[in-house]
C-alpha cells in the first residue's frame, strides 16, 4: 500500500462492524510491504452517517481502489 491509495475496510473488528465498506485514502504506512501487520492511516470520507475522520487499518483489512 502506498500514500495517496483509495481504499475500502474490508474488515473491521467485532466492535465496529459499521466501518466495513466505508472508503478512504491512505495518509500514512507503517511497517514493512512484507509484514503482515503492516498498518495503514487511512482518511475515511464523510457518508451521511458517519465524518470523516483518520482511522489506523491492518492493510490486510483494507481493499485497494486505485491511485
């Protein structure tokens, strides 16, 4: 994953089940592309139920949209 990659949660932990689906760009990698906890600071867009706001992504929970 790069800075700048659209992106959709394509899961989210059992508490926040509302996330999954919801789409972003990526502000922000941390760790390796081969570490399989690799995270990703995504800027979710604002939908007409929730803001928009950064939230911290495993990038394996992510799917990519394009560049």
């Amino acid at each position: 994953m790069q800075v700048n990659d659209q992106v959709q949660i394509a899961r989210a932990a059992d508490d926040d089940q509302e996330s999954v689906g919801r789409a972003g760009v990526v502000v922000k990698v941390v760790g390796r592309d081969d570490d399989p906890n690799q995270v990703c600071h995504v800027n979710l867009d604002e939908t007409t139920t929730h803001e928009a706001g950064e939230v911290e992504v495993l990038t394996a929970n992510l799917t990519f949209l394009g560049r």
